[in-house]
C-alpha cells in the first residue's frame, strides 16, 4: 500500500503520460509494430538474398589458352559451369554482356572467360569479374607427373558475390582434386581406405531450445534493455525538465507533499511505463517468434522457460533507469536539454551490452556486479540453459541496490530547490559544500546512494588490491592477510562514510551515535555476541539442508590464521583484524551512516533494510542469508540502544567466538553429504536460544534518556 500523498503523485503523473500520445506510441503501439516488421522482414529479406544468391551467374576469369583445362573441369558440374572460349580483352561491353548471359543462363552459378592476368586484376577491382584464377604454366604437366602444384584464386573479400563464387570455386577444384586422387588411386589398384583409415563423424546432442537460446540470446537482451530505455526516456524528461517549461513543478514542489514523495511518486510512475514496455516487448517478440516457419525449419526452439526469469531481471533493471534517468534529467532547464543529457546513457547502455555477443565473455568475477551488463548475460545465460540460482538472486539483488541508489540521487535533487530552480549551473549547485546545510544525520537518498555506489567500488578495491599484492600461483601469506583484511575495512567502511559525513555537513556524533549506552544495553550486547554465533551456525546447517556450503570458501584464510595464532603476538593480530575491525569499521557504516540516514522510514523497515544492505556486501553469496538475519539484530540492537558502542561489542564477541571456539566440525555428525554442516547439539543449542532471547528483551528500550529542555514561558509584565 502506496502513502496517499505518493500515490496521488503516482496517479496524476501516470495519468498525464497516458493522456500524452507520444508517450503510447513508444510504450505500447512500437514494440508491437517493431517485432513483427523487424522479425518478419527480415526472414523474407534473408530468404530472397539467398535465393537470388543461389541463382545468381558469376563471371570468372581464367588464364589466357587453359580453357581445354577447364572445358575438361566443367564436365564435373554440367549444370553449374559454363565456359567462354572467346580469347578476347576487357571490352567496354564486357558488363552488359555478363548480364545477358545471366538471364540466358539463370541456373548458371560460374561463368568461365579467359583474360590476362593483368586484364582480370582491373576486371575483378571493378566487378565486371567475381574471382579469378591463377595457374601455373606446368600446372597439368606436374598433376601427370604426379607432382604437388598450387591453384589460387583471388576474390574481393568485402563483396558478397565475391565472397560466393571463390566458395564456389573452392568446391569445384575440390570435386577435380578428388577426380584426380580416383583415377591415381585405380591406376595402382589402390582404394580410398588407404587414404582415410578411420572415418571422424561429428553429432550435435544440443537440444532445439538450446540451439533458439544461443541465437536468440546474443541479441535479445539488447533489444530488450534498449526499449525498456526508450520507454523511461520521454516520461522521465516530460516529468522533470518537461514541467519546468511549463511552470507545473513550482506548484508541485510548493504544495504540502515533501519531496520524497514527489519524487517517489514520479518514480513509480516511469517505472511503471518503462516496466509496462517490457511486458509488451516480452510478449510481442514471443507472439510473432511462434508465427515464424523459419525458426522450426532451421531446428531450433523458442526457450520459453527462460521467459518469467528474464522479466522477472528486467524488473529492476527498469527500476533502475527509471531512477537514473529521473535524475539526470532533473538538471536540464528544457526537454532538449533533457534529451542531450539522457543520451550518453543510451549509448554507453548500447555499448555496453554488445559486448554480449562477443565470444569468450561469461558471468562471472568482476562482470557479476557491472551494472545492466549482469543482466545481459545472466539472461544470455538462461537461454542457454546454464544461469544458476545463486546467479539470479545476486544480479537481481544488486541491480535492486543499484536502482535504490539511482532512486536516493533523484530524491536528494528534489530535495535541493536551488538545482530544480535553477537554470544554469545546476551540478554545481548539487555538488559545492558550500550550499549544504547543516542536518543532524544524512537524508534517505544520501545513504542509499552510498551504499549502491560503495558496493561495486568494494568489490573491485578488493580485487584489485588482491592483484597487486597476490604473486601468480604464490601462498597466500600473514603479510599479504593482514593487508587484505585491513585496508578495505578501514578505507571503505570508515574513512569514506566519515569524510562523506563531513561532507555533507551532518552532526558526526549524531550520525555515528557516538553517544555512551546504558550498563543494561552493554549486559545485553554481551548476551547476543556471546550466543549468536551457535545460533548462526544452526541457521547456516539449515540452509545447507538445500544449499550446500564450499569448504574452500575458508581454505585460503586457514594458512595465515594458523601461523598468526603460532606467534607471539598472533592472537592478538587476529581478534584485532577479524574481529576489532570489523566491529568498529561495519558497524560504523552499515548501523551508523546508512541506518541513521533511513530513520524516517518505519522502524522494521529500516531494520530489515539495513540488514540486506549488510548481508549484500559479504561474499560467497551462500553466506548472505545468515549475514542478513545477523545485520538485522545488530540493527535493532542500535536502534533500541541509540548508541553504537553495544553493536561493537556484539559484533566483537560474535566474530571472536566464531574463531577461536573448539572447531564446531567435532560436533556429533554422521554420514553428512558433501556441504551440509553439522547440527549444533541441543545442549548448546537451547541454551543459546535463552540467552540469545534475554540479550534482545535487555536492549529493548535501553536508550539513554536525553534530560527534557525547559521551556521558558514569558509573563508579560503590567505596568
């Protein structure tokens, strides 16, 4: 259910498009028009090119007093060679000549005329010839001796006929080469098997939707993230730049609805069209694939279980340009300016996903969390029959993340009067620190964007320091560990949130809750992070009933945990990286910067927000969903504290723990398969249960009380 102010916005603006012309005219009557002209027209012009192609007379030249060899040659293919045996020079009328030979001879393919080498050379520069040949001058008189000679026949390899007649050729010479090879072979008495001991066949097992799915999928995807981009184009320009022209935003943003919800409305509205022409596109191109004959003649089949996933990625994809185009289009003045800023989306969009049909390029590493480029392979993938589950849930997870941020940047614009208002210098205006006011803790927008744009930095900061402190094919030593954890901790989950803060101009103490707890919040943070790692590890055997974990998702850190833990300060060189940092580091960011900008929202939204964010940015993916529950905990454990100190010590117990605890492993387990994890015995298991429990019932509403302000009331004084 919609707020009534933001669905009263999405309901005008959804009206207002559908009243505008242009607006279902790229919405819904083009993708139906475009599919079944596009596919349609193009079968029957491909068929036609091939047909007139396969009827088509080429002329060839031969060389000058050969045309008894290839009289000779010709009575290998009678129907498709015919010779000239005019020893004339390259006449003017030489072209029109060649064509009354093509309609006299309609089912002539080769059409043989002798020329000098220098005469054929200028003949096939100016296609009076499609190829001509070159042979040597002791050509027969070696093929008698039983000597190896050469043939070369020379095309324009940029011209189609070209291109056509040297394959024709090629398979004439091939059929005397085999004539040749017959007649040596009976003069010794000789058959084939001594040429060819074993015979090599070749069977394709590729199923018909297969082979649909890999032709299919090279293009598909592009065309359906073009239109999704050409339907959020227009309304996003129209409900931005198009309203400053007419001077309906003044009256818009003046009216008793926060910016928000204009926004949020505005952008439920294009994306409701931009979603609205997927569908379309979806079922136009699957309605006018079944009308085509073509497609079963050529044995292949539509992948039609590949059809809900692929609308089911396209989802937030359309969410996401919505978004994105909404704001970038909010700095133009005019509709003109609007479309001039849309466009390099457009195009590095297009640019982007044809790298699609290049071979070689799969989904995986870095790829996964390129933005609309996941997508585009991961519904390349599905086609074929190879996308994963685990593939699904995290393109679709973070192109979520990807749209929220694009969605906060449009919001932080509304929310900025002096960019929507102003005609020139408005990314200035947006951007100088200078024209920020002061606020006690970031907006909405500011920590949703932060934490979509954080995300791939992340995730690339990671791998490109692994690169450059990894040797090829080296171990993976403490130096290296120590460097690995550390650096992206502290960089990207407290150096950055910190100066965007300081940015921003917020209330640093406020924004990270650097205020102090209450001894009944620290007893109950005690209790969680003391109990919540056998909680976590139950939920995780749970999961890996149906969701198998990898052992060697853990493999690469035992190397330096072991030989840290054989130092003498090792241990503490392990519960300061795996446990202090993170503590200190995440819980800054995720239940400091990002949760305090979401306290508008309702309480468990925001919770439940945060823990996703949270579970998001810790990788293998089959970890998230216990990561999750846990950013969830630890968010409510700072929103009922107000403090960020008892989610520091929750974090650091739970990590701790989780490390140094006898190896769970020991625990009871009999005949396991491969990736499911032990059962937690029920001796430790409800214990924790209790404990874990008491520590949530302690936090509950153990936030310091702030002493109440006095208000002072003036009496006024008679005189």
């Amino acid at each position: 259910m919609l707020p009534p102010k933001v669905r009263a916005v999405f309901i005008k603006e959804l009206r207002d498009s559908l009243r505008d012309r242009r607006t279902v005219m790229a919405t819904v009557f083009i993708p139906l028009l475009l599919w079944p002209v596009m596919l349609l027209l193009m079968t029957e012009a491909t068929q036609m090119a091939r047909t007139r192609l396969q009827h088509e007379t080429h002329m060839v030249a031969v060389p000058v007093g050969k045309a008894a060899f290839f009289n000779e040659m010709a009575k290998l293919a009678p129907d498709e060679v015919k010779t000239d045996e005019q020893n004339g020079g390259l006449d003017p009328e030489m072209k029109a000549s060649f064509s009354r030979e093509q309609i006299a001879a309609p089912k002539t393919t080769l059409y043989f005329r002798e020329m000098s080498i220098p005469e054929a050379e200028k003949a096939l520069e100016i296609g009076a010839v499609r190829a001509f040949v070159v042979l040597p001058d002791d050509f027969q008189q070696k093929l008698a001796a039983q000597k190896q000679t050469s043939i070369e026949i020379k095309y324009d390899q940029a011209e189609e006929r070209s291109r056509d007649a040297q394959t024709r050729l090629h398979a004439l010479f091939e059929r005397y080469r085999r004539e040749v090879v017959d007649k040596r072979l009976v003069a010794k008495s000789l058959t084939h098997d001594v040429l060819q001991p074993f015979n090599i066949s070749s069977l394709n097992v590729a199923h018909a939707k297969k082979v649909g799915g890999s032709i299919i999928g090279a293009f598909l995807p592009m065309m359906f993230i073009m239109m999704i981009i050409a339907g959020s184009i227009h309304p996003a320009v129209d409900m931005t730049a198009g309203e400053k022209e007419r001077s309906t935003l003044e009256t818009l943003v003046g009216s008793p609805v926060r910016s928000i919800e204009i926004i949020a409305g505005k952008f439920l509205a294009v994306a409701t069209l931009s979603l609205g022409n997927a569908g379309v596109n979806v079922a136009s191109f699957a309605a006018t694939f079944m009308m085509l004959p073509i497609a079963k003649a050529a044995g292949f089949e539509f992948p039609w279980a590949a059809l809900p996933l692929t609308l089911l990625l396209l989802l937030p994809l359309a969410l996401f340009f919505s978004g994105l185009l909404l704001a970038v289009a909010s700095f133009a003045a005019n509709q003109k300016e609007a479309q001039l800023y849309c466009l390099p989306i457009y195009l590095l969009t297009v640019l982007g996903i044809m790298t699609v049909s290049m071979p070689g390029i799969e989904l995986e590493g870095p790829l996964l969390l390129v933005p609309v480029l996941n997508t585009a392979l991961l519904i390349k993938s599905l086609f074929l029959g190879h996308g994963t589950a685990q593939q699904v849930v995290f393109v679709f997870a973070s192109t979520c993340m990807y749209a929220a941020g694009a969605v906060a940047l449009a919001a932080r614009i509304f929310a900025r009067e002096e960019v929507l208002f102003s005609a020139q210098g408005s990314v200035r205006l947006f951007l100088s620190r200078r024209f920020f006011k002061p606020t006690e803790h970031p907006r909405a927008g500011d920590s949703l964007l932060l934490a979509a744009l954080l995300f791939p930095l992340f995730f690339y900061f990671q791998l490109g320091l692994s690169k450059l402190l990894l040797d090829p094919g080296g171990e993976f030593n403490v130096r290296q560990f120590i460097l690995l954890v550390g650096i992206p901790q502290y960089a990207a989950f407290l150096l950055v949130p910190l100066a965007v803060a300081w940015y921003l101009k917020t209330d640093l103490r406020k924004t990270f809750l650097w205020r102090p707890a209450t001894f009944r919040a620290a007893l109950g943070a005690l209790l969680l992070g003391s109990s919540s790692w056998v909680v976590a590890h139950q939920l995780a055997a749970w999961q890996s009933v149906f969701w198998p974990f990898s052992p060697m998702d853990m493999e690469a850190l035992e190397k330096p945990v072991k030989e840290l833990s054989g130092t003498g300060g090792g241990l503490m060189m392990i519960i300061f990286l795996m446990a202090i940092t993170p503590a200190i580091c995440e819980e800054s960011f995720f239940r400091g910067f990002v949760q305090r900008g979401l306290t508008s929202s309702k309480k468990w939204s925001s919770l439940i927000m945060v823990g996703i964010i949270f579970g998001a940015y810790h990788f293998p993916i089959v970890r998230q969903p216990v990561v999750m529950l846990m950013g969830i905990s630890l968010a409510y454990v700072a929103y009922e504290t107000g403090s960020l100190w008892p989610g520091v010590l929750y974090h650091f117990l739970h990590n701790t723990l989780s490390i140094f605890v006898p190896d769970l492993a020991n625990w009871p387990a009999s005949n396991l398969p491969p990736g499911q994890l032990p059962n937690v015995p029920l001796i430790w298991l409800l214990p924790a249960v209790g404990v874990f429990i008491l520590g949530l019932i302690l936090v509950r509403g153990s936030k310091v009380k702030t002493p109440a302000t006095p208000v002072l009331i003036e009496t006024p004084v008679l005189t």
